[in-house]
C-alpha cells in the first residue's frame, strides 16, 4: 500500500473526507429509533434500513468524544456528515448508529463493552432486520475509531453457551475505517511517540478511573492492566480485519504543542500501521493533502468489504 514520505505531514482539515453534496442535504429519519441493546441509560442505537434483495451489510458508527462525550446523532456531523447515511444506502448498506456510556458513568471496559454488545444485539436482530451478520464494519472517529480498531483486532467476545442470546453472537467486524483514532491509550507507548502533552487529555486518565493525569502516571501499575487491554495497537495479528487510518489533519511528526493535536497524532497511526505490516495484516494510512483518488477513500474501503461475496 502506498503512504506517502513525512514531508506531507502539514495541518490538513478534515473536511476532505466527505464533502457535502445536494443529495446529503436530508437524511430520512432512523427506521428503528433509540433502540434498547442493554441494561443502561445510553445503551440505545438507532438503525436506518437500507433496499435491496437479500440480507444487507451493515455499517456500525461508533461515535467519538473521548469516551467521554458525543452522540449517535454524530453520525450526522463531521468528519463524515450525512455522506455517511448518504452512500452506505444508496449502496444498499444498512447503517446503525450506537450511544454507550461514557467513562465518567463507568469507566474502561464499559464504553468499550457496550459497542460490542450492540454489535452483538444487532447480529442477533438480523433476521427481523434483513441484516447480513458475515457484513458487519464499524466507523467511528477519534475515541469511536479506537473503540472500532479494538473491535476489528480483538478476540471475539462471543460467549457460545452464554444464556444471554445476545452474548452469544460475535463482536467480530469484517472491516473498520476510522478517522484521528488512538492506537494504544497506555502512557509507556503513547507519551513516548507523540510527547507529553497526550497525558493531559482526559481520555488517558479518566477511562481507567484515574483521577488526574499525575494520578495516572503516578499510580501506572494500578491501571497497567486496562491501559494494555484497550489499546488495540496490543491485539493486531494477521486474521484482524482490514482497517483504514485516516488522519484528516496531519501535523509533524514531531511531539505534539497541544493537547487535541496530540490526542489526534499521527504517529498513533504511524505505529500501528508498522504493527500491522510487520504481522500481514491489513491496514491502509491515509495522511495526505490533498487527498489522492488513486487510493480508496473511507467510504469506497468500506463498500469493498461490506458487498464482498
């Protein structure tokens, strides 16, 4: 796959990825709105139906905010706004759009879990929903793009003899395309690869229930184990599904001046890609400007997996 030399690395706005068409201007409504997935508050999704003859793929939206904040409504907004919507059903790709709670109601596994989960209880609607459970992906930006890459990387949390029947579908995705994810949360690697500034970020602390960063830091070992587990970075082996980094705003490789630059860093891309290469598996980075055709965009990555046969 071609990535291009670091020279490109220069501040890019995001809005490349999915300029705004007439078409986009109205999005019907969700077929199925605020539906329950699990046992809490924000364990709710919506779901829009896309046409076509048989079962159709299904794209998961995971929204962004840190853990911490944001809303399936996201799906609407930038980076991908209501092209997202938009493409995936005009191509014949049913699209939910999932809410979890964030770190401050519970932290780390919980916002993680509950995206799994409705992922699970989507595959466990597919025959009342028309939903093809061998084509499922997920979409996400920032944390929502970490949370997919766990997904993507991650063994399958499927529990065969659960008496939930929900726990017992897969949490397996066929693709994830993400945009400013992070590739690992734990200080010992990130700190390290994008500079100190990373650890002011709440999502770094609050997500394992520390209170400070200087808690974070301080105390590592007491969050080591959850540092490890939710850094998807830890998990990427060869049978992974195919990913696609895109870092609509790229800055030098050198350590970050500000705390959403280096949140957002590209070399959290940078080193995931390297993991990902060294074990076989696929992953495509996208850090140019402007953005190249010859090279799958978000939406063309996704629709190759999500209508394989």
């Amino acid at each position: 796959m071609k990535i291009h030399s670091l020279a490109w690395l220069a501040l890019l706005p995001i809005a490349w990825l999915a300029p705004v068409s007439s078409a986009a201007a109205e999005i019907r409504p969700p077929d199925f709105a605020n539906v329950k997935y699990g046992p809490y508050e924000r364990n709710v999704l919506d779901l829009w139906q896309a046409q076509g003859a048989g079962s159709r793929p299904l794209l998961v939206y995971i929204h962004g905010g840190g853990w911490n904040a944001g809303d399936k409504a996201d799906v609407k907004i930038a980076p991908y706004r209501k092209d997202l919507l938009r493409v995936m059903l005009e191509s014949g790709v049913s699209v939910a759009s999932v809410n979890y709670r964030y770190s401050r109601m519970a932290i780390l596994p919980a916002p993680v879990h509950d995206a799994a989960r409705a992922i699970q209880f989507l595959r466990s609607r597919a025959q009342v929903w028309n939903l093809n459970k061998a084509r499922v992906a997920a979409a996400g930006a920032s944390a929502g793009g970490c949370t997919s890459l766990w997904l993507a990387y991650h063994p399958d949390l499927a529990n065969p003899s659960s008496a939930d029947p929900v726990e017992r579908e897969s949490t397996r995705l066929c693709a994830a395309s993400v945009v400013n994810p992070q590739s690992s949360i734990d200080p010992r690697d990130i700190i390290g690869w994008v500079g100190d500034q990373v650890m002011n970020h709440q999502m770094t602390w609050r997500s394992v229930g520390a209170q400070s960063r200087e808690d974070a830091l301080g105390h590592y070992d007491r969050f080591q184990a959850l540092y490890r587990e939710f850094s998807p970075i830890n998990f990427v082996t060869k049978d992974g599904a195919p990913t696609l980094l895109t870092y609509g705003t790229a800055w030098s490789v050198l350590p970050a001046t500000s705390i959403d630059k280096a949140i957002h860093h590209p070399m959290l891309g940078l080193k995931l890609k390297e993991k990902a290469d060294a074990v076989g598996a696929v992953c495509i980075l996208r850090m140019e400007d402007p953005a190249d055709p010859a090279l799958d965009s978000p939406f063309a990555f996704l629709l190759k997996y999500l209508n394989a046969p």
